[in-house]
C-alpha cells in the first residue's frame, strides 16, 4: 500500500500543475471586465441642486441652483471646489475605450452635463464686480480660452475641451473642429446634453445608465420638446416653428431642415404631432433663437413688507 501512495503521488502532482496553467492561461485569455463609472458623486449633486419646474398643465422643466452651490462650497474664498473636484475624479478616472458602447455614450453624457455644471458654478461671479454672475456661459471664459472651447478633461492622456469631448465622445466624430461635424448622430443624444442656457434641453435630474439608456434618452427628447421654446406650431400660421438649438445639428436630420419634421412627428407632443398630420407639414417654417441666459434656478422674490397698521 505504501509502494503504491509513493508510485502515485509524482503524477498527481503533475496532473495539478498542468490544471494550474491551464486555468490560468484561460483567465488570461478572458479580458478583464472594465471598470464601470461612479455616478454616485454626480447623482448626488443632481439630487441637491437641480430643480424641478412643474406646474399644472405645464411640460416639465429644470433649473440648475449654481448660486447656493457656489455659496455652500466657499468658492469665493478658497476659489476652488472639493466636492466639484471629488465627481470630477470620480467620472473621468475610467478608460471610455474599456466600456461597451452603451456605457460609453451614458457616462460621455453624464460628464459633459458635468463639465457644463463645474465651469459655469466656477466661473459664476464677474470679476472685480463683488456677487455680480455672468448672465450667460457665453460671457464666461478663462485665460485657458472661452466656455466651450478650453480645455477642461483629461481622458486616457489626452487634453479635451467641451467642444471636443462632445464631438468625440457623445457622438464617435473625429472631424477636426475646424470642420463641421461629419458623422450623424442619433438626433436623441442632443437632448440629453445640457448647454447651460435657458434655450437648450432641460438638465436631467437622473444621471444616464446603460441599462436604461434607451428610455432615458426617449424621456429627454420628449420632455425637451414639449417645451415651446425647442418646437411649436404656430397657432396663428399653422407653421412649424424649430429652435436653432437643432437647426445648428442638421446633421443628425439628413442634413436638410425637412429632415426635422418626421422626428417631431415621433417625439414631438400630441398637439404637435396632430398638427403635423392635418396641417401636412413637410418643412420647417422658422428657426428660432436659442435664448442664451444661464439656467439659473431663480428663487422667488419675497412679498413686500405689509404698510404699518394706523394707529
């Protein structure tokens, strides 16, 4: 029985050893499963500062309170943000080009809402002007260049402005900037993106995950146009009325304003949508102008003082 443990025991040895590697080289074929993004610290500050406009009869909006973020972080003082700089990390510390193509398009939108939100709370106030804010993201800028245009995000070792990152990442165009972008787009995307103005998509109060990517963007597009400011019929004229918002992204449309019209006749209101079908509307009457103004939550103002009792 001995001679037999001790005749055994080096070929048993063996057959593990060859199960060992076979196991490992196995688990090195299989590629490591990409780090998914942490939404938390983004969500979070949704949660505080975005609010919701909602009213009877009224399609829902949002504002961003950028003032009482800028207060409760102390940036005037300490001219920086610990809590803007904790979700800026959080978001870009994950390789897009490790994420399948839904996660990637969720956090390339989550991220630029957020640099959207970070460099306007961080360059609210006008220089030299004590508490006066800038009125719109296009009057604010810094030495690294204007709003949109400076660069704001390190991604996989390579400097982007808002512009880039948008181009690059929302939509998979690497057409320089110097040229008009090339790649259409799904049309729903841009209504998930917020730009800081009145005129453009109200900023999602959820930040965007792959799994429910698809009705999160079907929700964006509906709630955004359903405000008259992004598309309305004209009640007088019968005429369609677009904001420049999407005039400016034809692209996603074919490349021609007519382009327009079957997308508002999916997305668009039921009102609109009737419209489009009785009216037989082919063609886009009129773009509007995108308001510029900040999406500044405004706090309302308190009743005056009731007049002294007479005595």
């Amino acid at each position: 029985m001995s001679v037999s443990i001790r005749h055994h025991a080096p070929r048993h040895h063996a057959l593990l050893a060859v199960l060992s590697i076979a196991v490992l080289e196995a688990c090195a074929a299989v590629p490591a499963r990409a780090q998914s993004p942490d939404y938390s610290g983004w969500q979070s500050l949704l949660d505080r500062y975005v609010i919701r406009l909602e009213g009877k009869n009224q399609p829902s909006d949002t504002r961003f309170d950028y003032e009482q973020l800028y207060v409760d972080e102390g940036i005037w003082t300490k001219k920086r943000s610990t809590r803007l700089e904790s979700v800026h990390a959080q978001l870009f510390s994950v390789s897009p080009s490790a994420l399948d193509d839904r996660a990637r398009l969720a956090w390339a939108i989550n991220a630029y809402n957020f640099l959207v939100i970070e460099r306007a709370t961080m360059l609210l106030l006008v220089p030299m002007r004590k508490f006066q804010r800038y009125d719109s993201v296009q009057q604010m800028g810094s030495s690294d260049g204007a709003f949109f245009e400076a660069q704001v995000a390190q991604v996989e070792g390579r400097s982007y402005s808002m512009a880039e990152f948008e181009r690059r990442f929302v939509y998979g165009d690497s057409t320089p900037m110097i040229e008009p972008r090339r790649v259409a787009g799904d049309p729903r995307r841009m209504f998930a993106l917020c730009r800081g103005s009145l005129g453009g998509p109200p900023l999602a109060p959820r930040a965007f995950r792959p799994e429910s990517l698809q009705i999160q963007l079907d929700q964006a597009t509906r709630k955004a146009l359903a405000i008259s400011r992004m598309a309305a019929v004209d009640p007088a004229t019968k005429k369609l009325l677009v904001s420049d918002y999407l005039g400016e992204r034809l692209v996603d449309f074919g490349g021609t304003p007519p382009g327009v019209v079957p997308f508002l006749s999916k997305y668009g209101p039921s009102a609109m949508r009737s419209a489009i079908k009785h009216e037989k509307l082919v063609d886009v009457a009129r773009f509007m102008p995108v308001d510029p103004m900040l999406n500044q939550f405004l706090r309302p103002k308190p009743p005056p003082p009731a007049p002294a009792a007479k005595s």
